[in-house]
C-alpha cells in the first residue's frame, strides 16, 4: 500500500477542512495515508482533536508522495522539513499567489493520479548554507528558495565572492542567493532574473545597492558563494524560505548547490513560462 503524507497549514485550512476531504478520497482509493501539519504560525485554537497526526520523522521513510496544503510558504516549510529524502511533493494553493503550488482547492481529485505516480517529476536544485562566526560554523539550513541577508534600519556594507574571488562590494539594504526556483520570487524583486526551475544556477540579486554597479550575476552550480559583512558594527538579519537567523559585522554566510534534491510533482498541461504570465499578470 502507497503512503501520502498530507502537509496541512492550519493558518490557511481552517479546521483541515480541505485536508480532510483529501484523506477521505485518498483512503477510499486505498492509500495508506499520514497526517503531519505544517504549523508555520503556531498551534491553531481551532485544530481539530478527531484526526490522527504524526510527526514527519516517523512516517518519512517509506511514502510515496507529500502533499502540501497551503501556499508557497507551505511547500517550503514542507521541503524542509523532507529535504535529504527526495520524496515527490505536490502542493495545493489555499492561498492568494501560489505560485509553485500545482494545484487549487477544487482541483484535489488529481491528487489521485500524482498519488498513483502519474506525474511528470521536476526536480529541483536546493541551497545548502552556514553562517560562519570568528572561525566557526554556527548555523546550518537548507533552502529551496533562497537566503537574504538585510540591514536592521540601516543599510549594510557586504562583500561577495564566489569560490573566494570578489564578485560584489557594496552597501544597500542586503543581498538574495536565490535558487532557479527562487528566481521567481524576492529576487525578481531585487531586479534578478527569471530562471527555469530546473537548471542548476546560484544567483546573486543586491538590494537597493549604492552603487550603478551592483548588478544581478547567475553564477555556476559548482561556485561556493560567501558574502561577508564587512562593517564590524552592523546588524542584520538572514531570512531562509521564510525562517531567520540574527547575523552581526563579521560574519559570513556560505552557500553551496545542495547535495540532495527537491522533487515537484507535475500533473497539468501548463508550461513554467504559461505559469509566470499567469501569476505575475503579464499579457502575452
């Protein structure tokens, strides 16, 4: 029997209403299926006490497929918390964009076929990244999107190198390292690139840099990237998919092609160049 993990947040599914109606199609199928929610605001008021849940390092090993019941930020909690095993996820959008999200809300019954393995896999590259302090590691997480550093009402003073060769200095309000899939969302912001999901780049996107040279670079999957904030007085902050980590002058933030990956699962017709026109409203 296939096991699916349903990744409910119950920020966006009220009572895991939409989760429920999943479980109850998937088992009627015969799948064996996993409850584990994505608890990205905290425990609800409202959790329903009639559904049995899991942690995710219980029922991981052996599934089939994730579901992601959510948004974007969902699917990225999600990943996470997977990451090493490579299992196919699916995300469903209860939220506003949704843009790695497969499907919606009305669309659950093609959970069906992804749950069967009729899907087209698109894997993904992840970003592997530490925080270096005086010498030592003292922070390690991985990323599906990216990982941006930003001032703490004021602008930062960075230096970027790639495999040790400078590649950017300058002040602004911070810097993204984005993944391919990561292009579409706060680099693009920055003024960074669109970039198929599935090529293997590590881009580098400064934020409101002080200085007409501080462009956009997609470097190479094989670089090591560092951007080390130079002035010894400054604070700042390292976002990663939506989590955040305090960094001080002197730091170094580290970031590799990770050595896993991540893997969507594709069940429609829609081209990643139909999906960016539809999402970010432009007219072909």
């Amino acid at each position: 029997m296939k096991r699916v993990i349903l990744c409910p947040n119950p920020s966006k599914d009220r009572r895991l209403e939409t989760c429920r109606q999943a479980r109850e199609m998937l088992e009627r199928a015969g799948f064996e299926v996993c409850i584990s929610p994505e608890l990205v605001d905290g425990w609800p008021d409202d959790m329903p006490d009639d559904l049995p849940l899991h942690e995710m390092a219980d029922v991981i090993d052996g599934a089939s497929l994730v579901v992601s019941l959510g948004g974007d930020g969902t699917i990225m909690h999600t990943v996470r918390r997977i990451a090493p095993h490579e299992v196919p996820v699916i995300g469903v959008n209860l939220g506003s964009m949704g843009f790695m999200a497969e499907l919606d809300r009305s669309e659950l019954e093609m959970l069906l076929p992804a749950a069967r393995g009729e899907f087209f896999p698109s894997p993904r590259m992840m970003l592997e990244l530490a925080v270096e302090r005086d010498g030592e590691i003292i922070y390690r997480d991985f990323a599906l999107n990216d990982a941006f550093i930003h001032g703490v009402l004021q602008t930062i003073h960075m230096t970027a190198r790639g495999d040790g060769t400078k590649i950017l200095e300058f002040s602004g309000d911070g810097i993204v390292v984005a993944s391919p899939t990561g292009s579409t969302a706060y680099s693009l912001s920055a003024g960074g690139p669109i970039v198929e999901p599935t090529a293997e780049n590590l881009i580098l996107a400064p934020i409101c840099a002080h200085a007409l040279i501080a462009r956009s670079f997609v470097l190479a999957p094989d670089r090591v990237v560092t951007v080390t904030l130079s002035d010894l007085r400054c604070k700042a902050f390292l976002s990663v998919d939506g989590g955040s980590f305090e960094m001080r002058g002197g730091d170094t933030l580290i970031v590799r092609k990770a050595r896993h990956k991540t893997v969507i699962a594709h069940v429609g017709e829609k081209a990643f160049y139909d999906v960016v026109f539809e999402k970010l409203g432009e007219a072909k």
